[in-house]
C-alpha cells in the first residue's frame, strides 16, 4: 500500500512541475486558446511566383531550416502583420518553422492586409519554397505560392 501512496505523490510531484513549468514558458491551455488562428491562402497554383523582400537578413535562419549547399526546400510559411514594425506600419514577416525569413513587398503587404483584416488579425498560411546556395552565389531566396497580379 506505501507503494502506490509513493506512486501517487510521485505523480501528483511531475504534474505540478509540468503545470508549473507550461506557465513559466507561456503555453498553459488557457493561453493556448488565445492563439491566432491561421488562413490557409492559395491561388498559387503550384507556381512560386511572388519573391518576399530582406532574406539577406535571415541567412542564418534560412539556412538553418533548409541546410548547407545549393537548395530547393518546400515548406510551409506563415504570415504575420507586423503592427508595430517602426519602418512600415503595414508590414507583413515571413515566417517559416518559427523563424523569421523575410517580409512580403510594401505593396504586396497593403494588399494582403485590406483583404485579411476585415476578418481579424489572422496569420495566414501558404506553400512556399526556398532557394539557392549554388556556388558562388551563397544567398538564399524565398518564394511563395501566392497568385502574383502583375
């Protein structure tokens, strides 16, 4: 019988801690529930079309996710408005398995801004590939499967 009363208060110990630890880290299920929701974006048509601006300052990142060498990485991106950028009140960042790569062009942000607030402040979501790294020519490059009016 101390046996399992040792079980028990063993268990309850480790609940407590993780309960503890989820609070010190941000991701208790009450706060989970506030997360954004994410707009799923298509229209790309498989292209890759739309380029995003500033990966040169990302580089470590980019590399990061997709490797050393000459690559062709797809993946999925996240778009997050940036309200409180202090060089476009409109920006939009690029993000990829949670780190920043880039921000869409100033006047693809103002668009994709008109057309998803409306809704909320969603992050939204679409198939993007990253490129480059050939010899010589060692930046890397994002593309998103977005449709590109021209």
């Amino acid at each position: 019988m101390e046996v399992i009363g040792a079980i028990v208060l063993a268990l309850a110990i480790l609940w407590i801690l993780k309960k503890w630890s989820e609070l010190r880290e941000g991701t208790h299920a009450s706060q989970q529930a506030t997360k954004t929701y994410l707009l799923r974006i298509g229209g790309g048509g498989g292209n890759y079309d739309m380029e995003i601006v500033g990966e040169s300052h990302y580089l470590n990142n980019l590399r990061s996710i997709a490797g050393s060498g000459e690559v062709r990485h797809y993946c999925d991106a996240i778009l997050r408005m940036e309200d409180e950028n202090p060089h476009d009140s409109n920006a939009v960042a690029v993000y990829i398995e949670g780190l920043k790569v880039g921000y869409l062009r100033r006047e693809i942000a103002k668009g994709y801004r008109e057309q998803v607030e409306p809704h909320g402040k969603l992050d939204g979501t679409c198939g993007a590939v990253i490129v480059g790294g050939a010899e010589g020519r060692p930046n890397l490059g994002v593309w998103l499967d977005l449709p590109v009016n021209e």
